[in-house]
C-alpha cells in the first residue's frame, strides 16, 4: 500500500479536514462479526477443494449416462421377434375303406372320410 | 490499521489462503476486515451496510483468491473488490440521506490532536457527521474516488487502477467530489472549516 497522502493533495482545500477520517477506529465487535459471519457462511459453502470434485464427478457421471443412454435411445428399436408359428401338424388325410374280420359271421366296415369315421357293421343274420 | 509491507508474512497467508487453508484465511480476514469496512462504510454510509458488504467481500475473496496474480498489488485488488460491491449496493439501494453515524462510543471514536495543529480540537462524530451527510450529494463513482484519494490517501494512480478508469477521471470525481462537498462545509458546517490563512495538513 502506498504511504497515506497527508490531508489530501491541496492542503489549502477546505475538504482536506475529512483526511482525518482515516484515523476512525470501527467499533472492534463489528469486526468480530465480521469475522464470525464469513466464518459462518464458509461453514455452509462446501469447502473449496471438494466442491470441483463432485461437480466433476456428477459432470462425469452425467456424461457416461449420456453417452450410454443416448445412442440407446436413438436407436431404431429393433422389432419383437414375432411369436414362432408353429404349424399344426397336418391331420394325415385319411380316406379309405377297409373291411375288419371278425370271428362271426358279421362283416365290419371302416369308412373314413378325413375326420370323419363310420364304421358298419353287416351281419346277414342279424335280424332287427 | 495500517498493514503495509508484509509484516505478519502476508504473502505467505495469501498464498496458503489460495491453497485452502482455511486458518490463514481466517487470519488474512483479520489482518484486512478493518480497512474493508472503513471503507465500506465510507463509501455506503451505513455500518451495517459495510458488515453486508464486508461479508460478501471476503466470501468472494476466499473464491477467486486462488486466481489471485501475486505479481498484482493485493491491496489493490482487494480494494476493488469491495469498492465494487459498496458502489454496487449503493446503485441498488440508492443513497441515503442521512449516514448512519459511528456509535458514540469516545474511546472508539476520540480524535487524537495530540500534534497542536488545526484539527486538534476537532471531533472526530462531527466531522464524520458532516461527510455523512454532504457525502450522500455525490455519485457513487464520485464518492469512491473521494474516499479512496482523501481518506484511505491512495495515489490517484492506484486509484484508478481500483476503479479501473484513466487517472484523469479520477481527478475530476475528486475535483466535482471537493466542490460538493466545500460547498456543503461552507454554506451548512462553517464551524468545521478553518480559519483564513490557515492550512491544514500534518
């Protein structure tokens, strides 16, 4: 600091008497709280050092986040493979006659016609 | 309070304060709060003003003091600082009319005028009464470079380093600053000014 300019540069200045304002003392308990309010409200403040590392930490985070996410989201969605058909086995086509033997006299015949089945039974004997 | 030079090794508190040592900054308030508030209050006119700006000035501080450049003057910087925040405060608050006075306490306040001289008898509360109040005429700029050039007896150079205008600007504030407040010595406290064909100085 430069030494005081005694009274001002103009001496002769009416104004030069507030020079002596400089010797005014602040009251030594306002001081004190001074000081207690910065010590006070740099106990709120996260300190210093550790207040760049989070904020990294989160800048960083948030940039892995985004670099994962964002592709992710940009991407077509690929499509739900669709649910596997899966064919009916095919009912063998069946068609055909055929004549069962039987130990009596009667006679059976199996007639079937796709699904449908019909079975006779002839019995020259048989009397309804 | 005067702290020039480095009496209790203010590069070394500056520099472990920039670092984080939370004690030398603690110890770095102490050594400065009193010429923050002085000047706070010189500039605000107003005590509890110079505690709000005083806080701000110091919690800033402890932000950008690891930016500080030790080839700068830290007086300096710390002077622009607060000057910056008290103007900055005067502009959202507007003047006020009247200056809040220093307590009327005599041990805080007694003049010394131990030297014979043409202040020797003056009171200090009066003097500071009548700058209060012819002091709230001035524009803030015109205020700061008053109380930095007259009362904190800066050199008009590192004046307007702090207020970061040319030397010459700083000249006309003091010189518009002096008439306002000549004008208001002589018209409303001719009982503070000195008698003819006396000069004032140490």
């Amino acid at each position: 600091m430069s030494e005081p300019v005694p009274f001002g540069d103009d001496p002769d200045d009416l104004t030069a008497i507030f020079a002596r304002l400089r010797e005014i003392e602040i009251p030594a308990d306002l001081l004190e709280a001074v000081s207690r309010d910065v010590t006070a409200a740099l106990d709120r403040e996260v300190p210093r050092r550790h207040w760049i590392r989070p904020a990294a930490a989160w800048a960083a985070a948030a940039a892995l986040a985004a670099a994962l996410l964002v592709p992710a989201a940009l991407q077509p969605r690929p499509v739900a493979p669709l649910a596997k058909v899966v064919p009916q086995a095919a009912e063998p086509a069946r068609a055909g006659i055929s004549s069962l033997r039987t130990p009596g006299p009667a006679q059976v015949l199996d007639l079937t016609v796709g699904g449908t089945q019909v079975v006779m039974i002839f019995d020259a004997e048989l009397k309804l | 309070m005067r702290d020039d030079g480095d009496p209790e090794g203010l590069s070394d508190l500056i520099r472990k304060a920039a670092g984080g040592d939370r004690r030398a900054f603690d110890r770095l308030v102490v050594v400065k709060r009193e010429r923050v508030v002085r000047t706070a209050y010189q500039v605000t006119g107003d005590l509890e003003d110079a505690r709000d700006v005083a806080q701000s000035v110091f919690l800033r501080l402890w932000r950008v003091l690891p930016r500080f450049d030790p080839g700068q003057r830290f007086d300096t910087w710390l002077y622009r600082i607060t000057v910056n925040a008290a103007i900055d405060l005067l502009r959202t608050r507007g003047p006020k009319g009247m200056l809040q006075p220093l307590p009327e306490d005599p041990s805080v306040l007694e003049a010394e005028g131990s030297d014979g001289g043409l202040e020797a008898g003056l009171d200090l509360r009066d003097l500071q009464r009548a700058f209060s109040r012819l002091a709230a005429r001035l524009s803030p700029k015109q205020r700061a470079a008053f109380v930095l050039r007259e009362i904190e007896g800066l050199e008009t150079a590192e004046v307007a380093r702090i207020l970061d205008v040319t030397e010459s600007t700083v000249r006309n504030h003091v010189l518009q600053a002096r008439r306002t407040l000549r004008a208001g010595l002589e018209k409303d406290y001719p009982g503070l000014c000195p008698p003819k064909g006396r000069k004032g100085g140490a």
